[in-house]
C-alpha cells in the first residue's frame, strides 16, 4: 500500500462479481453525514456491466419530483417500484452508486461491482418475497429514509464506448477504462499508488502469464508491472483509493 499507510488500516475496497439471476432487493447505503448516527459506514461503488440478458435494467435514484413524504406513502402501500428510476443497461456500461442513492439491481445482469470496504446496507423494499423461513426479510425502512438523497434523481449511467476513458471518478477511487489492441501493452509505474486491474474483455500476459476475463489483480505500490494483449482487450485500472 505504499510506505504511508498505516498497517492496522484495512484495505480500503470490495471486489465483487454479481450474477443476478433474479431481482435484488431494493436498497442505499448511508452518506457520511449520517453513518455514524446510524452505526453504520457509508459505501460508494461502481457497477460495470459485464453481461446482459435481453431486456435488462436497472434501477438507481428517484423518479423526477418524487420527494420523501411520496416515497413514504407508496412504500406503505406497496409502490415503491414506482417511485424509483428504471433504466435499461447493456453489455460495457456503467454507473456510480454513491452513498445515499437509491437503487436494485434488476435479473439478468452480470456486474463487477468495485466498491469501499463498508458491509453496511439498509434494505427498504423486497417487492413482497420471502425468505428461506418462508417469512419477509428484515427491513431498515427508518435508517433507509434518513440515509436516502432526495434530491438525486434519474441519474444517467455512462454507455459502453470501444475506446478509453474514465467510467468513475469520485472521493473514494477513481475507475479508468483501458482499451488495448493487439500487441499494445500498459505500463505501470512503481513508487506511485496500489491499483486494482480487473480484465472485462479479452486477455493480457503479465510476463507468460495470462489473465483471463473476471480475473482482478492487486498491483502493489511497489510493482513496476507491463501488460500485454495478445489480441484486442479491455481492462479497469481502479486506483486513487489509498486514502
């Protein structure tokens, strides 16, 4: 992590694959200014798209107009889902889901989530299920309206693109799409930040070793490091996060 990090400090983020074979519930995390009251910590993370089956969306923030006094009565008689931005989402796109926004990821996604290291999650809504007990799951609905942003509405995710760029770029990391043809290589420095490097196309050879697509790898801040693609790829470099 480099030599200023103190080492009784965790690793500051979660790396997660999400096969969503049926709707999650919907859910926000805390933002700062209220995770301590609430006990809790505030997570931003940012959802990549990997895979998509036909018809695929997502949900993340308010309807516009939408304010808490409506979303308290619809969530009370079952309408939540009505209140909440519905948007369709395809194989390469991306969206940050910062502390405080509202979302659910929908059935038929296939997403790497990079993430701050917080397990905190206040469930709102579970559209009616059950659990394994045959019992509804807990719900946080009084900690979801103190930690929900009621002004944040109908964000727009970032659309798959076949060139670089940054997908994500907020206090907590910053998420670098990198686009590599074949024979191109990606130089990594030593002495500067830890990075995260996560394959979500293609291949590429660190030496003669191959990373595959949905492999993650940890680039120390020591790590002088060249990546090489045989054939075209594309790779997120997550850094900025030792903080």
């Amino acid at each position: 992590m480099g030599p200023h990090w103190p080492a009784e400090k965790r690793f500051p983020l979660l790396v997660k694959w999400l096969d969503c074979q049926e709707r999650l519930s919907l859910q926000v995390h805390p933002p700062t200014s209220v995770a301590a009251e609430l006990h809790g910590e505030p997570k931003t993370e940012n959802w990549f798209i990997a895979e998509t089956a036909p018809g695929a969306q997502l949900l993340a923030g308010l309807r516009r107009g939408v304010s808490r006094e409506s979303f308290t009565r619809a969530l009370a008689d079952g309408q939540a889902e009505a209140c909440v931005h519905r948007f369709p989402v395809a194989a390469g796109d991306s969206i940050l889901i910062p502390s405080g926004r509202i979302h659910a990821i929908d059935a038929g996604n296939l997403i790497l989530e990079i993430q701050q290291n917080s397990d905190t999650t206040y469930r709102v809504y579970d559209w009616g299920r059950t659990g394994l007990d045959g019992k509804p799951r807990a719900l946080h609905v009084a900690e979801s309206l103190r930690s929900i942003a009621w002004d944040d509405f109908e964000p727009a995710p970032l659309r798959a693109a076949p060139t670089s760029g940054t997908v994500a770029d907020c206090a907590e990391f910053c998420i670098r799409r990198i686009v590599l043809g074949a024979g191109e290589s990606l130089e990594v420095a030593a002495g500067e930040q830890p990075r995260l490097l996560s394959v979500v196309s293609g291949s590429v050879l660190l030496g003669e070793h191959a990373l595959s697509r949905g492999e993650n790898v940890l680039l120390p801040y020591a790590s002088e490091v060249s990546f090489r693609a045989p054939d075209m790829a594309m790779v997120l470099l997550t850094e900025n996060f030792a903080v």
